[in-house]
C-alpha cells in the first residue's frame, strides 16, 4: 500500500496506526461526501461514515453545520484553510518586433505618407519660392540644395535627435518644417509612452487579484469541482442573497409604518455569489480535481481559473511552477477527522491528536509536502526585471538590415565608379588620338599649303587623303580662312 497511496493523510493514519497499535484497510470514494436533495441520502465519504461502511475518515474534510448533524468530528488536526483561486501564469507574447505593434498599420502608413508629402512640398517650394536659396545665389554663396533626394532626406533625419539640418531659407519653407517638427515631436512622445505601456503590461503576471475582480470580468472563465465545498460554499451564499432580497422586498414593499426606512434607489446588498454561480454553470463544473488542473494548464493565457481548497492549491502551486495562486482566502474553516456519531473512539483519537500537536508532528508534516523552497527553485519572473532581448530585438535586426544595405551599395558605387572611369579614360584616349591627328593633320596642311600655293592644288591634295568628319571640318575651315585671306 505504501508504494501506491502517499501523502499527509497516509503519514497521518500511518502515525496513529503505529501509536495506538491498530491495523487499518483503505477504502477509496470519489467524492467527500452531500446530501442527495432526491433520494435525501449522503454520499461519498460521509455516506460510508452514515451507513457504517467506514469507522473512521482521515481526508481533506472541512466541519460544517450539515455533516455535524449525522456524524462526529474530532479535534481539527490541520490549520485553518479555505477557497482560493488558482490560474496558469500568463506566458509572455514577447516578439523581436514588438516596438512595431505599439501602433497600428494604419498609423505607420501615415507617418510615411506624412514624411512623403512633407520631403515633396520642401522640395517644391524650394524650387519655386523667389525667395529660396537656389533662386539667390549671388545672396547665399553656400546653401543646401534641397533636391527631391535631399528634401526626403531631410524629412527623415528630423525624427532624429540630431534632427534635419539646415532649413530652407524661404518663409514658406520654414513654415511647413515648423509645422513638420511639431508633428514629429507629438509622435514621437505618443510612440515612446505607448512602447513605455506595452512593456509594462507584458511583465503583468496576473490578469486578477481577487474573487471581486473575477466576478466583474468576462474574459476568464472560472470553474468549481463538482459537488466540492467550494461548490456548496457558492450554492448556500446565492440562497442567503435569494432569502435576504426576499425579506427587504417584504419589508420595503409592506403598508406598515417603517417600510420609509427600508427604501432606497438601489437594492443594498451586492448580489455577486449569485453572479458567480451563474457564471460556474455557463462554464460547467469540472468532474474532478484532475481535470480541473489540467484545464488550468491548457490556458496557456491564463483564460481559465479553478475556485477550489486553499490547502490543494497551495500544494499544487508548490510543485509545479506554471501555476500561481491569486486573491486572499476565504470561507476559512478547519480540517477535521470524522468518525461514526457515537463512536468509541473518538475521545482516544482526540487524546492522540493532542499528543502529536505537541509533538510539532503536523508542523513536520507541513513542512515536508508544502514545502516553500521548491518555489524559489521555479524560474524568477519578477517585475522589476529590465527589458529582455527577445522585446527589443528587432531595433538590432533593423540595424544590422541597415549595415547590410550599406555594404551592398557601397559594392554597387565602387563597381560603378569603377566602370564610370573606365568609361572617362577611353573617351580621354580618344580625344588625344583625334587631337594628335589634329595637329599632324595641321602640320602637314600648312606644309603643303607653303609648297603649293594654287588653291586648285590644294583642293586636290586635301581630297586624296582620307579625313574623319573633325579633320574634314577643320579642313574646310583652313580652306575658308585661306580663301578669305587670298581675296
């Protein structure tokens, strides 16, 4: 048996076995024990106790005013424990890009479209503006030249701290980068606390701090166990609102002489059990506490909550790291053993109980199975920790992007400067051959020039060599200059 069941009941009945020197058989029920409202029979543990099935219950049973009434309970052997919540820690959305979704696609596309619009109506006016610098140049000896290039160029660098640069020298141009800048400081303030807001709300651990802040969102749904305490605790809170409303509307509605006193606006008393209830039973409770930890688990979003035992949650949240408890306790009652109404030996249990208190028997026990130290060894996600890589990553991708397309076009301009001055020495290699030929040509033009001084001749002469169309007009020039001379 030891190598099956384990725990803070077995060591318990383990412990009493030893000490009061009895043999025990363990007997399993699904469920710790209701009233059946039909068949006005109990079940589960407290049906086995009623029937005589069981002699005595070690379990996770809570004292309440229904089970006092058909068995026995003994001294509490376990400290005060309650409903709580228990939810899946919310994993982060982090993504490399996450500056980007500060603002919609939408805004981005107008920023752009902004910064467009801006770069073409500078270049514009600086074109056309009388007063513009390119339109005064013997005013301004130096000044920026806004090209089309230019002017986007400078729209871009504006969102810089550094900023634009130079402005454009004519009113009209300085106006709309007035009223560009103010633009680019609103959205830069709007980008910088929205980008503030969202890494803060990413490091948020918990969408709810408390059972009022559950009831009043509709994002999460929360279950209970059926038929567990915590769904009694709901069920008997909903009939005390139910029977409370009754009696104020039979008070307020009443022809007696103090009705004045009971009427208000508004009903008084907040009827959020009955919200609660309503909201279980849309969810539809979970079958056990199995299945209502998994579902728990599955939410990787935290979208799912279990209202369930203070103490099991408690036990869960230490030993698996995934799960948190969240909101105060309530509804705090003690553990208790039960026994048979009647029973022989309850007082030798109680005697025992009293015993082992003073033996700090249960503090070892606590001590062993809720044990703290296993959730300092669960990864530390605390608030204060700075911003992490995987947020702000894609800023680095866009500068190394950057990089990249920088030595691409550097690759690009030193290719095509490269081509450019190949180009601009073989038209130079040209030029010298053509004015060489030139001068060769001119030589021997004036020489012959000198040794025939017949025009006839020297038309003849000039059509027997070949000429290209430089030397041919350059021919016809010295033929003309030479005739005109003559005449």
């Amino acid at each position: 048996m030891e190598d099956v069941w384990k725990g803070y009941c077995i060591d318990l009945i383990e412990k009493l076995s030893k000490e009061m020197n009895f043999k025990y058989e363990l007997v399993v029920k699904d469920k710790f024990g209701s009233l059946d409202p039909v068949t006005n029979q109990w079940n589960g543990l407290i049906g086995g106790l009623v029937e005589g099935e069981l002699d005595i219950v070690i379990a996770a049973l809570t004292m309440t005013s229904e089970r006092e009434e058909v068995i026995d309970f003994i001294a509490p052997y376990f400290e005060q424990t309650g409903i709580s919540i228990v939810i899946r820690k919310p994993s982060r959305k982090t993504s490399l890009f996450k500056f980007m979704t500060v603002l919609k696609p939408e805004v981005w596309l107008s920023i752009v479209a902004a910064l467009a619009m801006t770069a073409v109506m500078i270049w514009v006016l600086d074109k056309y503006s009388p007063y513009s610098a390119q339109n005064n140049k013997t005013k301004y000896e130096q000044f920026r030249h806004f090209t089309l290039v230019e002017s986007f160029w400078f729209a871009l660098t504006s969102f810089t701290p550094q900023g634009g640069g130079e402005t454009p020298k004519a009113i009209s141009g300085r106006v709309l980068v007035a009223a560009y800048w103010v633009f680019v400081v609103l959205m830069l303030a709007t980008f910088t606390a929205n980008l503030a807001a969202f890494l803060t709300v990413e490091r948020m651990q918990t969408p709810v701090q408390s059972l009022q802040q559950l009831a009043r969102q509709s994002r999460i749904n929360y279950s209970v166990i059926d038929g567990s305490d915590a769904h009694h605790f709901f069920r008997n809170m909903k009939m005390a609102e139910d029977i409370l409303y009754n009696v104020w509307k039979e008070i307020a509605l009443n022809q007696t002489n103090n009705r004045k006193d009971f009427r208000v606006w508004d009903y008084p008393i907040k009827e959020e059990y009955g919200q609660i209830l309503a909201a279980i039973e849309r969810t539809g409770t979970v079958p056990n506490r199995s299945v209502g930890y998994q579902m728990v688990l599955d939410n990787e979003q935290g979208e799912f909550a279990l209202i369930h035992d203070s103490s099991d949650i408690e036990y869960e949240v230490y030993n698996n790291c995934n799960l948190t408890e969240v909101g105060e306790i309530f509804a705090e009652r003690p553990y208790s053993i039960a026994v048979q109404q009647g029973s022989l030996i309850q007082e030798e249990i109680s005697r025992k109980i009293l015993d082992l208190q003073k033996d700090r028997f249960f503090e070892l026990l606590n001590a062993k199975y809720w044990n703290a130290s296993k959730v300092s060894m669960c990864p530390n996600a605390d608030d204060s920790e700075g911003i992490t890589l995987e947020s702000l990553g894609g800023v680095f991708i866009a500068t190394l992007v950057g990089l990249l397309i920088a030595l691409i076009t550097l690759a690009f301009e030193v290719v095509y400067f490269k081509h450019k001055r190949a180009k601009v020495a073989e038209v130079s290699v040209v030029n010298n051959t053509v004015h060489k030929d030139k001068l060769m040509y001119g030589h021997e033009l004036f020489m012959t020039l000198g040794r025939n001084s017949n025009l006839d001749d020297q038309t003849r002469w000039a059509n027997k060599i070949k000429l290209d169309s430089t030397t041919g007009r350059l021919n016809n020039a010295l033929f003309f200059r030479r005739n005109k001379f003559q005449n």
